[in-house]
C-alpha cells in the first residue's frame, strides 16, 4: 500500500513542515520493503509517488538507498572494462569522460535518482559549457554504458539514457542536419595531390602508396608484418594492429580482420622495399630505423608534413593538410569511383557494419543524375542498331 502522509516538527527555527511519501517494492531478495522518500509539498509527493508506482508495477523502479551514485558506478564501469582487457586507449577515453565531465554534473547522483529530463539537463549543460556537439553525444553515450553496467549487475532498474535516445527523434534528425559530408579537397586529397605527395614522399613513398591503394587504419599499417603480405597472390591479411602505445595486439573488430588485394604498383613497391626495409624481431612492413613500431606522430610530422610541404600541399613543414586516415578516405573515393557496390567496400575497409559505410561515404556513389545517364546509354544499347 502506497501513501502520502505529513509530517510536522519543531528545531530551533521553528515549526518545520514536511510530506513522505511510503511505499512498498521488492529487494534484491524478491521480498517487499517499506520505503519512504521526504518533500517539502504534497504536490511534489503526490507526482512522485504516482510515477513510482507505475514504475514498480513495471518492475524497474530501485529505492534511491539501494542505488549507488553515478561516479560509483562509473568507476564499477572503468574497472569492468580493464577486466574485460579492452585497449589502454579506450580505457583513458572512459576516464576522461568520467572525470572531466559526468563526475562534476553528475557524479553525487543516486542512479535510481536519473531521469530522462536529468539527461537532457545534462547535455544542455556540456554544450552551454563549450562541449562540440560530438564530444557530447560521446559523453552522454558513456553515462548511458555506465548504467547498462549497473543494470546488468542488478543496481539499477532502468537506463533513461537509452530510453530517451530511442524516443528522442527530434535530436537524431538535428545532429544529422549538422552532420558534414567528406569533401574532395578538403577532408580527401585531391588525384593531383595524391600524385605530388607520393612524388616528394621519399622514403615514405612504400607506406603511402600502400595506404592509398588499400584503405587501412594507420594502426593497421604500423601493425603489418611481412608475413601477412603475400606478393605472389597480390593480397595482404590485417591480422593485427599497433596502437598508440606502440603496443601489437588484436584488429579493431572481427570486421577489421580481412584481406585486401593489391595494386601492381604497389606489390612491386613493396618487392624492392623489403630489400631497404630496416630488420627486427617484429618482422614489420614500415618499422623504425631499429626495427621497432613507428610513432603515428612521426609519421605525421615528419613523413606526411614534409612530403605535403615539398609538393605544395600545406604551408607548413611540421603540419600537413592531410592525416594517414585522409589517406583510408582516399583509397573509399577510389574504390566508389572503380565501380565497387557498398557491401564491397565495407568489406575492403573493415567497418563493422553497412550503416558506418554509408554514414560515411554514401555521398560518393553516383547520384540520381548519374543514374538518367546510365539509363540513357541503357536504352540506346537497346534499341539503337
């Protein structure tokens, strides 16, 4: 039985006037207990109670003394994810989220205290405070993790973050009206850019040309061995990745393993540069001077920087236009230019899913305009004789 009663006491300033509201729901045991939760009006009691009622009936209500707060579990969160052995990278990535900005909004907060009105509250607060519109989504997409963990282990009943993106249709039509297409140029190197960058690249030319004609992950291609080319057959197998700790371990996703055929021009780069390449224990493709894995950074500000500088790309030697991932966008728009359908290309970039190939590229495939030539040249073949 649910009910609002009111209670009246006497401090030193006086009468002081209150409402609980009491009320019954399962434990962790299954057994029913009696709560009670204080407010300074009835209507406030009223509204409350009601909506907990529904939401034991529904069985995902938690009393707030049961639940731990959002920083408590999201330190459960991190500590889960070190167990699971996922990367250094997105553990710090967690980390970051937490600290800098779920922790000072947020952190106090009893979980079964959350609702979808503190989500929105709280993303209106990131982005009045300076957050990018995706730094945002990324946050709030990491508190959501955060209280999937906690359900999962029986400390909340409910994930208002996940409830409210699946309602929210309002804010997925928004961010996908600022959502910026890829542009030749711009975000991909232009063919003649391409063609100056792989002129001046000097001894970064391999790894280049390696990069344009296959689309791997720059972790991908400071993660390749030796023996996951094989010249013969003019195909390579990521079967690994370097991260930025320079440490080897496993492809991104099970969709990042995969073969990827080569380009002649780059099977016989490859033969005469296996001759020049420096020799370790790794057996890598594009190691240091040593042997070891290279640095994304010198890659960077060294290889790219210099090579783009020297071809009149950028204008300044240590900062180049474009990054090894323009390069992966590179190698997309050439495999949509050759004709490759979707499903295809996903598979030759390792995206784990169809919708991140077309999240990504979908403006690079002909356009209705294109599609009216097509079927022009169509009938003529037809009827013309």
């Amino acid at each position: 039985m649910s009910k609002i009663r009111k209670r009246i006491w006497t401090n030193k300033t006086g009468e002081r006037v209150a409402w609980v509201a009491d009320y019954f729901a399962p434990g962790p045991d299954g057994e029913k207990r009696r709560h009670t939760k204080t407010f300074s009006t009835k209507k406030e009691a009223n509204a409350w109670l009601a909506h907990t009622v529904v939401e034991i009936k529904q069985g995902v209500h938690t009393p707030a003394h049961l639940s731990p707060t959002v920083l408590a579990a999201g330190e459960a969160w991190i500590a889960q994810a070190k167990t699971d052995g996922l990367e250094r990278a997105t553990v710090r990535q967690y980390r970051q989220h937490l600290d800098l900005h779920i922790k000072p909004c947020l952190g106090h907060v009893k979980l079964a205290e959350l609702t979808p009105g503190t989500i929105t509250s709280f993303r209106n607060v990131l982005a009045r405070q300076g957050r990018s519109r995706a730094l945002v989504g990324k946050v709030v997409s990491s508190l959501g993790s955060i209280l999937a963990e906690a359900m999962a282990n029986g400390r909340v009943a409910r994930n208002v973050v996940r409830e409210q993106a699946s309602h929210n249709r309002r804010r997925a039509r928004i961010a996908k009206r600022h959502k910026r297409a890829l542009q030749i140029g711009v975000d991909i190197p232009t063919k003649d850019e391409i063609r100056r960058m792989l002129e001046h690249a000097g001894q970064l030319r391999p790894l280049l040309l390696t990069a344009v004609f296959t689309g791997l992950r720059a972790s991908e291609l400071r993660g390749l061995t030796w023996d996951a080319i094989d010249l013969e057959r003019q195909v390579l197998t990521v079967r690994q990745r370097a991260d930025r700790w320079n440490r080897i371990g496993s492809p991104k996703s099970d969709a990042a393993r995969r073969e990827v055929p080569l380009a002649p021009i780059v099977v016989n780069t490859l033969r005469a540069w296996r001759l020049a390449c420096p020799k370790g224990e790794l057996n890598l493709v594009f190691p240091t001077r040593a042997g070891n894995v290279e640095r994304h950074a010198n890659i960077h500000s060294r290889g790219l920087a210099r090579a783009q500088f020297a071809a009149g790309i950028s204008a300044n030697p240590s900062a180049p236009k474009y990054g090894l991932h323009s390069l992966r966008h590179a190698a997309a728009s050439l495999f949509i230019e050759q004709g490759l359908g979707p499903k295809r290309v996903q598979a030759l970039m390792g995206h784990s899913s169809i919708q991140m190939t077309f999240d990504v590229y979908s403006h690079l495939w002909p356009s209705a305009d294109d599609d009216q030539v097509a079927f022009g040249q169509l009938q003529a073949r037809l009827l013309v004789a």
